[in-house]
C-alpha cells in the first residue's frame, strides 16, 4: 500500500551541542540526506553548512559542533 502524501517527515530535527558548551535545538535538516550506510553523519556536514551561512551574516565565526542528537531520539 503506498503512503499517503504528508505522511512522511521532510525534516529531521537535532538537537546540536557546541564545543564552547552552547546548545541549539531544533535544527532542521532534510530527511533525504541521512539514513543509508552514513546515518546521521550528514547532518552534521548540513548543519556546519547553516553554520557557516549564519556566521557569514552575522561576522562572527562559526563554533565547532562537539555533538548532534536526534529530537525524539533515544539515547546513546
């Protein structure tokens, strides 16, 4: 049976954790990047990339991520 339209997240959220101890929740990344062999790691790599865009307008630097968790995820 297929799926009905709307039934599928287009968004992951995360949860991202700065090396300076900061923290950003909510942090969107698009579903079709992750899963696969890879997992998560390309949320970090997009998330880095929003970063880097935030941190160009702003002209501040961007902060070294220490880790991202899954919203809604379990616990590691």
């Amino acid at each position: 049976m297929a799926n009905k339209p709307g039934t599928q997240a287009r968004f992951v959220l995360f949860d991202v954790l700065y090396e300076d101890g900061s923290r950003r929740s909510n942090r969107k990344v698009p579903a079709e990047l992750l899963g696969g062999l890879d997992g998560d790691m390309p949320a970090r790599k997009e998330i880095e990339a929003q970063d880097n865009e935030i941190a160009k307008a702003s002209g501040k630097s961007a902060l070294p991520i220490a880790s991202l968790e899954r919203v809604g995820g379990k616990k590691r």
